[in-house]
C-alpha cells in the first residue's frame, strides 16, 4: 500500500460518522497541535460565526420529485470532481502526520477532489507533485520575497501541473491565536511565515496586475469578505473570488463566512469562479454554500482531523462520508443537481439551536473536545 494508506474496509469500520474522527485526531496529537487546529483568533468570535451563519440556515425541501441517479460532482477549473470540494491550505499538515501535503495530495487524487497546498507545508511543491502527479492540485503562496521570488514559485507550479495559483490576502499582520501563545507552542508554518513578512504587506493590486499579465494559469485571491474587493478582484482579471477569513484565525469579530457569500456572489455576477470555507464540517454546509451561489467549498478543520485520525486513508473516508451527506440532502431536498438548486431551498432562521463552538457540528461529542 501507498505511504499513509490502511486497509480500506478497517477504516470503514472504525470512522462509520465524521464525528468519529475528532476522538482519533485528539488521541493522536500534542495539545499544540490540537489548539493550532481547533483554535482561533483572540475571542474566536469570527470563528464561532463561521458555525452561527451555517447552522441558522435551514432547508425548506420539496417532495414527490424524481431523484433517481442523482450526481454530487461538478466542474471546477476544468477538472471533474467528485464534490465541489478543494482541501484547504493548511501549513502544518507535517504537525498532524509525517506525509504532510503529500498524503493529502494523494487522498484527493484517490478520491477525486482537489487540493490547496500551502507554500508553508512540507515536503514542499516538487515533492508533493511527484507524490501526487494525477491528483487535482492548486499552489497557495504567502507572499514572502520580491517579485522575481513570486514568479519563481508561479513558474514552478506550472511547471510541476499545479492547475491554479492561490495567493492568501488576509494575513498581513498574523492574528492573535491565544489558544497557540497560552501553551507556547509555535506551528512550523509560523516559524516559516515570520520570515519576509514585509513583502505579504506590501502587496496590492498593481502586484497582481502584473502577474496577471503575465502568467495565463488561473488565478485566486482567498481572503475576500467584501463585495468591494469582489469586484475589485474580478476587474483585475481573477478567475477564482475565494471567500475567506482564514477560519475565523485572523481578524476577530469578522461576519460569517457563508454570511459574506451572498454579496460576492452577486457583485461577482459569473465573471469569475467563487469558493467559500469556514466552519463547513457537514455535507449539509456544502449544499448550503452550493444554494448560495458558490463553485465549490475549501475545508481546513475537517480535513486536519481527518488527517490526524487516520492519515491519507482518513481523508479518503471522510470524503466519502461527505460525499454520502451531500447525496442525502440533495435527494431530500428533491434535486438532482447542484443546478437544480435555487434560494427557496433556504430559510434563514433568527437563532441557532445550539450555541455554536468549533465541534459543535457534531452534537454527540463529549463536552471535553
């Protein structure tokens, strides 16, 4: 079997509910690591919000419909996927398994998703390439040197098949994760972002400009929460508007991810692909997110403690379980398609049920976690 992978019919055996998962990941990691998933900026409100804005939308379902032969995929950048689903950067991917990005790389290449690899994980962009050669992959860069050191990176992606380019917008200062300065612990991808953090600050449109017209791989820019910027983004020549904020990591007390979706969606107008993440950890979120106009979703926790868990093999059931979700709300929402979903699907509610905390998509926990 390929490095990280397990017998596939144990691993069903053993994660038969994503919630399953959490338990497996504590057990098998430091509390540093732990926080550094679990954890937010400073009060956590953004990130609470993240869970808030999903779980006060709920379904209004239509009935008597034909769902035979339902299809959970879509097309995105060109690529057929499986569900409208890209892994999420994550810098430490190494911290929570010893494959790092290459074992994330070879799951979605096994399951048939795509995936974000941050310019901070390890073993890097070559070597998660050569691990992954056919597997759907996007190259994320913090911008951390001048411009003939972003061409440099831009080059080598294209170079090594990466079928996007992502720069991350929203960490020109680092936020405040309490839960990380509390314990001291320091993530590998912070030790390697402090170094060059000026040039991250300095970076602005004129800078994507140029890149723009230079390079003709499509372009992201993750860390949207305005239509401002959306539309700023889109006259700039982006080809992926990535609703973003950092999963509530960076800026305390920003709105809701999927609360942000809506405005961008509409000031982007389909001149451009929109992607959202935060707090999407249930097949229902991703239907949510598809009903309010995104392309497809980014998952950062979900895919950590997946990973945690169970390595590669882990990330492949938990894909699959999703993928299972996904295939349930569609039937009961009495559509076949992504496209045959539309705003009346949705109602937004004054309150959640439950207070909303980073596990609390998963009600069976115990209150430990």
């Amino acid at each position: 079997m390929a490095d990280g992978a397990s017998d596939p019919t144990d691993i069903q055996a053993k994660f038969q509910c994503l919630q399953q998962f959490v338990p497996a990941a504590r057990a098998n990691i430091d509390d540093g690591a732990w926080d550094y998933v679990i954890g937010g900026a400073e009060t956590e409100t953004t990130q609470n919000r993240n869970r808030m804005a999903l779980d006060k939308l709920s379904f209004r379902p239509r009935v008597m419909r034909d769902v035979s032969g339902l299809s959970a995929g879509c097309s995105f950048l060109g690529r057929e996927l499986r569900l409208p689903v890209v892994m999420a950067p994550i810098g430490s991917l190494q911290q929570l398994y010893p494959d790092g990005g290459a074992g994330v790389s070879r799951a979605v290449g096994e399951f048939g998703v795509a995936h974000m690899l941050s310019s901070v994980c390890k073993p890097g962009l070559e070597k998660v390439a050569e691990a992954a050669p056919d597997a759907a992959r996007i190259f994320q860069l913090y911008v951390r040197g001048d411009t003939a050191w972003v061409d440099d990176y831009i080059d080598r992606a294209i170079d090594h098949g990466y079928m996007g380019f992502c720069f991350t917008i929203d960490l020109d200062y680092y936020g405040r994760r309490e839960r990380d300065k509390a314990k001291g612990f320091i993530s590998v991808s912070r030790q390697t972002q402090a170094v060059g953090e000026e040039y991250q600050r300095s970076f602005c449109w004129d800078d994507f400009k140029r890149i723009r017209d230079k390079y003709d791989i499509p372009l992201m820019l993750k860390g949207i929460a305005t239509a401002e910027d959306a539309e700023i983004a889109v006259k700039e020549g982006c080809d992926v508007v990535y609703v973003s904020n950092h999963g509530g990591r960076q800026l305390d007390h920003g709105r809701g991810g999927i609360d942000v979706l809506p405005e961008v969606v509409s000031a982007v107008d389909g001149r451009a692909r929109v992607m959202l993440d935060g707090g999407i950890m249930r097949g229902s979120d991703i239907v949510k997110a598809m009903i309010l106009g995104a392309d497809a979703v980014g998952i950062g926790r979900l895919q950590g403690l997946a990973y945690a868990a169970a390595g590669q093999a882990g990330v492949v059931r938990m894909l699959e379980l999703l993928e299972n979700e996904v295939e349930t709300v569609l039937g009961l929402l009495g559509v076949k398609s992504y496209a045959e979903l539309e705003p009346a699907h949705l109602y937004r509610e004054t309150e959640t049920v439950k207070p909303p905390h980073p596990l609390s998509a998963f009600p069976l926990l115990d209150e430990g976690y």
